[in-house]
C-alpha cells in the first residue's frame, strides 16, 4: 500500500527526524505509514497530527494507494480590525483569518473569508453592510442581507444601488461569472447570475490531461454542452445530463493525480477517484 499527502494548505510535514515541504501542488508520498506532523506555513491554521486512524484527514482508497486529505482546525486572532454601526447593528471584521460578523442584541451572523484579501475596509450600501477589498489584482465584496452574506470577486461595478461583477472563474475553458443585483434599504435582489465565455467562446485545450481536466470543469460548472464536446460521440449519445450530477455528484474541487485520473472534492470532503480514458482527444470512458 501507497500513500498520498495533499495538503491545501501550504505547510510542512515532519516526520521521525525529517522535514517536507508540502504546498497546493507538492504531494507527500509514502511506501509505508509513519505518524506525519503537519505545521501550516498561514497564520489562523492549527498543526494537526495524521495518525493511522486518520482522525483528522479525510481518506479515499484506490488501486493499492491511500490519497490523504489533511483536516485543519482554524482560530481568529480575535482582534477586532474594523468596526461599524448600521441602526442597531454592529459590524466587526476580526481575524486573521478574516471573519465578518454581524451581530445585534438577539443575533449575530459570521462569514470566514477564505481569500487572502487585502485593504479591507467595512462599507455601506444602500444600508446592506458590506466588506470592500482588494484580491490580487481584483476587486472584492462580501454584502451581508436578509440574514445570508453575498461574496463577489472579479470586476465589479457599483452604481449607487446596483451591483454587476464578473468573475474570472480560471477554468481552462476560460469560463466567467455574471452577477448582477440590486440593494434597497440593505436588502438585496439578484437580477442575473449566469456562466459567460470571457473570450466570448470557449478555450479548447490541446493536450490530453488539460482536456481530461476541462471536460471535468465543465462538469463542475455545469456547462454539459460544452462538456459533451469532450465526449466520443457514442459515449455522448448515451449520457444525459442526469447522469453525469448521478454519477459524478456535486463537486467543487479537481485534484489531478495523473493526465487520466482524478479525484473529485466537495467541501473538502473526497467523492472519488475517477479514471478518464481518452483516445485521439475524446473520452470513450469514464470510470
């Protein structure tokens, strides 16, 4: 038996006497298991300690190899960075990692930014509580309404009470995200939220594991045109779009092992391991 490390959080892993460095694209294998140390390299993640038990990873098991999926506890600082009163609402943006909590004298509501933002600063609009923030070289908003919090992140334009942001959402296929809506007295409505081509029509890679990998972003996002276009012809003829949300499930994570496997993660909790046989760029099996 095999065993795999992934690690979404860039950290490193001590074992016996030795150190390794682990990071979104490094992978720990192992010939045989040893209890592995894991001290994460971004401030508000806790080190864990993946035992044989594997209490605190989750684990998938496929073709005599274990792929392992490091669980991380996270704590706030805890120190207040900005505060703001909307009527008998107070704002409070703590972390790192950042939180925006909304509390009043008989509720409070928090959201964990995942993103590494920066320039934070708590405004309003149209008396909806936001986060406004750099990422990257982009710009980010996080809007609290009616109970529930609304993250954009992309392009965003803000015209008094509307709202339209489009998101590169970096898929392969050079897929985007269109959102537009409205804020009146710090209620929001979504007036449109579709997937767009940014380059008005879709990227088509050339070689095998980038197609393998696009066809199963498209299935992420949905587009079962486009991924139809990936397929065999008999294999498409045979698939409806049922079968691929029954087979595949929901998904919002791909983490390739090889041009022609894959496994599939929905909020951090491994689905499978999917095999993607292609033959002269078309899949004729899925397994």
């Amino acid at each position: 038996m095999t065993y795999q490390i992934f690690s979404d959080v860039p950290c490193v892993a001590k074992i016996d006497n030795e150190s390794f460095e682990l990071d979104e694209t490094n992978v720990l294998e192992l010939s045989e298991f040893s209890t592995t140390y894991l001290y994460p390299l971004i401030k508000g993640y806790l080190p864990t300690i993946i035992k044989e038990n594997f209490d605190n990873a989750s684990t998938i098991k496929d073709s005599g190899v274990t792929y392992i999926f490091p669980e991380f506890l996270t704590v706030s600082s805890g120190e207040i960075f900005l505060s703001k009163t909307f009527g008998n609402k107070l704002a409070l943006l703590t972390g790192l990692p950042y939180k925006f909590t909304i509390s009043s004298d008989d509720s409070s509501k928090s959201y964990s930014i995942k993103k590494n933002i920066s320039s934070p600063e708590i405004i309003s609009l149209s008396g909806a509580p936001c986060v406004s923030a750099n990422f990257k070289d982009k710009s980010y908003l996080l809007i609290y309404t009616e109970d529930s919090f609304i993250e954009l992140c992309g392009d965003i334009d803000i015209n008094k009470n509307a709202v339209q942001s489009i998101e590169n959402l970096e898929s392969l296929s050079g897929h985007g995200k269109l959102t537009r809506l409205e804020i009146n007295l710090g209620k929001a409505k979504i007036l449109e939220d579709e997937l767009l081509y940014l380059n008005e029509k879709p990227i088509k890679p050339k070689f095998i594991g980038a197609k393998n990998y696009a066809f199963l972003q498209s299935i992420m996002l949905k587009d079962y045109n486009l991924a139809r276009s990936y397929l065999d012809e008999n294999l498409s003829k045979k698939l409806s779009n049922e079968h691929f949300l029954k087979f595949f499930q929901e998904f919002d994570e791909i983490l390739a092992i090889s041009t022609e496997k894959f496994c599939l993660k929905n909020k951090n909790t491994p689905i499978g391991v999917f095999t993607l046989k292609n033959v002269n760029g078309k899949i004729v099996d899925v397994n």
